[in-house]
C-alpha cells in the first residue's frame, strides 16, 4: 500500500475519535502517572460507567509534562472541549462521573485546563496558562494527546511523513536540511548533528550501524523513558531515516531493562512498524532495507559515553576505551561505522525532514537551534517535564513554569545536566538556557536536568550526594576517577560530619581539577562539577562547617543538636515515647531534658512535639553532653 493510502486510512481513523459521539478519556498512563494511581482511577472510571450503562472511549497515553498534577486525566464530552484534570485519585474519579459527566458540572476547581473551544467552560485554555504559556511542545507536541501503542494516531499526526519524503531525497540533501536546522546533539556534548551524519555517510566500510542511546542515566533516562513510552514512533522514524541516509540496514535500541513499559511500548511500535512496511525489506518500495533490534541495559551510567554503550551491546564489560580513539561513526559497533545518538536527537530528525531544516532553525538562538527539554524537579512548585525555546532563562523557568519555590522559600542554587552538573547561585537566574550560555556559567546542559534549590538546602551535603552517585558508577579504569572521587567523597563525609579542616577546601578543588582533566570520558571529566562549583559560589557553607562545626541550611544532622524549650515543655512525654534510644527524660508534667550524648539525631521528637507547643527546637551546633 502506497503511503497516501496509509495516512488517508489512519486520518479517517483519528478523526472517527475526535468527533466520536461517544465519551472519551485520556489516561496519563506513562509510569509517572501509573506511580501517582493512575491505572487505580481508570478501573474507577470503568467501573463506574458499567454500573451507570455508560459508553465511553478510554484511551492510556504518554506524560503530557506537569508530574506535579498526575494522576492526570482528561475527559472530552461529544462536541465538548478535551478538559485535563488534575490529581485524580479514585475518589475523585468517582466524583467526576457523578457531578461532570451524568450531571453536567465541569468541576473547575479540579481542570488544569481545557483545549479547544471553551464554550461556556470557566475553564482556562491549558496553553495560556503560565505552566505551558511559555513552553514551545516540538518534541512533545503529541504527548498526552495519541495513543502510543496505536500507529495509526501517529501517522494522523504527521507520523512517517518525514521518512516517506526522505525516501525520495538523496542522502546529501537529507543531511543539508539537518545542517541547515542547526540541530546539535541531545546526550549532552551538543555535537552538530548534520557533521556526524556527514562522517557516517563518508565511512566507506559497507557494514554500518546506527544505535540509540536510551540510557543515559537519570534524569536523561527518565525523559528518554517519557519519549519511548509517550511516543516510540518518532525515535523509530528518526533511526529508520537515520539508516538510509548514512547507508545502515541494522539499528540498535540501548535501552534500561529497568524501564518495562518503555521496552514494551517499543517492542509494539516495531512490530507495528514491520506490518505497516515502514521497517523491514524494501521500505515502501524503495529498495531499502532496515531493521531494529532491541538491547536492554543494565542502567549503567558510563554506558552514555559511546564506546562503552557499544562494547556493553557485544556483550562486553561497558567501559570507555582508552584515547587516542576513533569515533564511533569510523570504529564503533562490532568495529563498524556506528551512527549513535540519543532518543531526543532521533525525535527531532522526522519533523525536521518534514518541515525542513528552517523551521527548526527559527526556534532558539544563534548557537542553540530548537528546544530544550527538561526535568524540573526540586523545591519547585510545578515539577515536571517542560519544553523550551533554546534561551528561555533560567527564572522564566522557575517562576513562570515551574510556579516558584515551595512554600515560598528564597531560592538558593539551581543545577543543570544532570549529576555532574554545576550549581549556580542566584546571580545566575537571567543566565539563557542554552549550550553555551551554561557551559560558561560553570554547568552544562547535559541530558536536561533541572534541580532547583531553596534557602534550606545544604550545598555541602549537595556536593557529597551527586558525588556519591558518580563515585559508585565508575568504571574504575581511570586511576584519577576511580580513587580521586573517592577521595573526595571521603573528605566530604569528614565535613558534614564535622570532622573537616581548613586545608580540606583546597584539596577538593586540586583533586576535582585533576579528576577532570585526567579522566578518559564524560563521567569523569565532569564528575567533580558540583563539588567545584559549589566551592566557587558557596564557599562559605564549606568554611561555616568546617571552622563553626555549623551546617548553616541546618540539614547535617551531626552539626546540629535537638534541644527542649524549659520555657514551654508542659512535659505531656510525646517526645519521650517517640525517642527511639531513650535519651529524653523528665517525669510526666515536668520539664523534659535530651541527653546530647544519646542522642542521634533523628528529629522524631521535633516531628511528635504538638505543634501548639513548639518545645522541641533544632539549634545549630553540636552541644556537649547536658548543654543547652
């Protein structure tokens, strides 16, 4: 069946849906909103609608971004408005059939918005809001809204259109339009994307490959798993293009074995792929052949460097080889000419080819073409994934999507790119988000992680936690990774534990700059990021918990000391029975004391003292042995 044929019978479908005469739900069923009860309100909803004779479409489909508001659910009448709601819990669910759907009352308080006509909803339109107001959805322009287990919805939506028009192109120009969009890789080193397509195509060997990188390591992983289970397609379509543009016929999917659904929903889409003739011999008539095989890693986050992926896809141990090397697109895979990229870089390429390569170009800055995409998470208000134009600056995205800190906390630090991403202070908010922009504020734009940070963070504490993680994923063959990071970690242990000296600030700088410099891959070149930055702009939290024995955030739990207010203790002994060592005493009615040197620290007093009464306080400090 020739491809108009294919896209006229998949439109006639998805347009049945969108004027269905029937109710139609659209689960937020990725595992985000299948960890918030999403898949629990689905089974209320059917139950419901068996019980009330209710006939109604109910469809699962990907993360349409604000994890904040999962589970999220949206309803769409005959002839009405698609209405989100947020946070639908069973209760909830129930509460919607009842008063929505059988009695007409849209619930406003519960909608995160509507798309389409509003009527007379007093609902706001879900783009104006200021969570998706300021977001460009290029990327995740079908997110939330298609079926992904259906190729159908897909293809309605433009979906093989980038690969049946490429199919008529000549490799070149394919690789002109990626050139002329600007795009640049998103694993993380922003490498042109068109120039290493380039020096696929020029690899003369007649075995080549081309293989996705869907493992990065969180927070990359987390939205490469948000693509692969909202729409696999578009990552199969950009390898599929991928292939015939550099002259592959074998594609491989690096992907977590810890992600079920995303293996699933990709092991769907290539077999739908194959039926449609979109994969497999003679794509569409054209005389090419492709296939995708599907690997399943075991999360290992030095498998996003490229030589250690492809050796952990021949079934050998995943560690970066040592330099001088080739690039992969000379010698990689099974020693073969290997075109990797990761799972966003592969969503781009259909639209850009379908588009072409100008309409990306629009988008972003000079240096920066497209979107950025990332994990918001953190003291944020609204977290989640968010897709924005290259050089939105950090504050818009903190206090106009992300909503603000939490509880109204002052901001502290915010970090980008993932673990080994810098931290940057307050002076950096204007800072626009792109490659450069960031790589010179001290940070990087990673895979696209965004933690945000308030007034009660530690930025010690911060410093040992992201170090831990990429101290235990060292491969271990770089001396100065493998022992430097441990040193570091060592010494940073010492100092949250009070057990710091003066002289240790200089030797986490010397150490991190030799770790950095003297590493094989991206791991451990850029390890010693958030402990480097954090001396840069938080050196006095280092120096406050080293010469003051003081945690300023007041987070390091053995530089801080619980303390009974004599003042207000009533001795109503909630403290005492909560202690789990006994080191609160003090007779019923009467004044309660913590013995310091029982004490652990573990803040159950604080949590069980009525809050009426405040008696516990958390000081700053260690006291000794009966101090107040």
């Amino acid at each position: 069946m020739i491809f108009s044929e294919i896209k006229k019978r998949a439109e006639a479908e998805w347009d049945q849906l969108q004027h269905s005469k029937e109710l139609t739900l659209f689960i937020g069923a990725a595992t985000c909103g299948r960890s918030a009860g999403a898949l629990e309100a689905k089974k209320t909803f059917q139950d419901e609608f068996e019980k009330r004779g209710i006939r109604a479409n109910i469809i699962e489909v990907g993360c349409l971004g604000p994890c904040w508001a999962e589970p999220l659910i949206s309803i769409v009448k005959p002839g009405g408005p698609n209405i989100f709601y947020k946070n639908v819990t069973t209760e909830r669910a129930t509460e919607l059939v009842e008063k929505f759907i059988v009695a007409g009352d849209p619930l406003p308080e519960y909608a995160l918005g509507l798309v389409g006509d509003k009527g007379d909803y007093s609902i706001p339109v879900l783009w104006d809001m200021p969570n998706f107001k300021s977001q460009e959805r290029v990327l995740f322009r079908n997110f939330g809204f298609i079926d992904p287990t259906n190729i159908n919805h897909y293809i309605a939506n433009d979906g093989y259109s980038g690969l049946n028009k490429a199919l008529s192109m000549k490799p070149a120009e394919l690789i002109e339009e990626i050139k002329t969009s600007g795009l640049r890789g998103r694993g993380g080193g922003g490498f042109s994307v068109g120039r290493k397509w380039e020096a696929g195509l020029a690899a003369k060997e007649k075995q080549k490959y081309v293989v996705c990188n869907a493992d990065e390591g969180d927070p990359g992983a987390f939205m490469d798993r948000s693509v692969l289970e909202g729409e696999p397609h578009s990552v199969l379509e950009g390898m599929i293009i991928a292939g015939y543009t550099i002259g592959a016929q074998t594609g491989y999917i690096y992907v977590r074995a810890e992600y079920p659904l995303a293996v699933k929903r990709l092991q769907g889409a290539i077999q739908q792929a194959k039926d449609m003739g979109f994969l497999g011999e003679n794509i569409m008539g054209s005389g090419f052949s492709f296939e995708i095989l599907i690997f399943q890693g075991a999360g290992a986050f030095v498998c996003g460097e490229s030589t250690a992926l492809t050796l952990s896809i021949e079934g050998k141990r995943g560690m970066p080889k040592a330099a001088p090397r080739p690039r992969t697109t000379e010698v990689g895979l099974f020693d073969k000419p290997t075109l990797l990229n990761n799972v966003k870089t592969f969503s781009y390429i259909p639209q850009i080819i379908n588009k072409g390569g100008a309409w990306l170009s629009g988008i972003g800055t000079k240096d920066s073409k497209g979107t950025a995409v990332f994990a918001l998470t953190g003291m944020v208000n609204n977290c989640g994934l968010i897709e924005v134009p290259m050089g939105t600056t950090i504050r818009e995205i903190i206090y106009d999507i992300g909503g603000g800190i939490t509880d109204d906390k002052a901001f502290k630090a915010v970090q980008t790119g993932g673990p080994s991403g810098g931290c940057l202070p307050e002076e950096f908010l204007d800072t626009p988000v792109d490659y450069d922009s960031l790589t010179a504020a001290g940070s990087m734009m990673g895979s696209g992680g965004m933690v945000i940070m308030d007034e009660t963070t530690c930025m010690v504490e911060v410093a040992r936690y992201f170090l831990d993680f990429t101290q235990k994923e060292s491969c271990g063959q770089c001396t100065l990774c493998k022992l430097g990071t441990k040193q570091m970690l060592n010494i940073l242990e010492d100092i949250v534990a009070g057990k710091g000296r003066p002289e240790d600030i200089d030797t986490l700088f010397n150490i991190g700059k030799a770790v950095n410099t003297g590493s094989l891959c991206g791991l451990g070149q850029s390890a010693a990021n958030p402990v480097l930055t954090t001396i840069k702009y938080f050196r006095e939290e280092y120096e406050a918990h080293i010469n003051d024995k003081i945690c300023p955030a007041m987070q390091c739990k053995e530089l801080l000391s619980y303390v009974i207010n004599a003042d207000t203790c009533i001795g109503c002994t909630a403290c005492a029975k909560a202690c789990p060592v006994e080191a609160i005493t003090g007779e019923k009615k009467q004044v309660h004391v913590i013995d310091q040197a029982k004490c652990i620290r573990c803040g159950m007093c604080l949590e069980k003292c009525p809050k009426k009464i405040r008696a516990v306080e958390c000081v700053p400090g260690r006291l000794n042995e009966g101090g107040k």
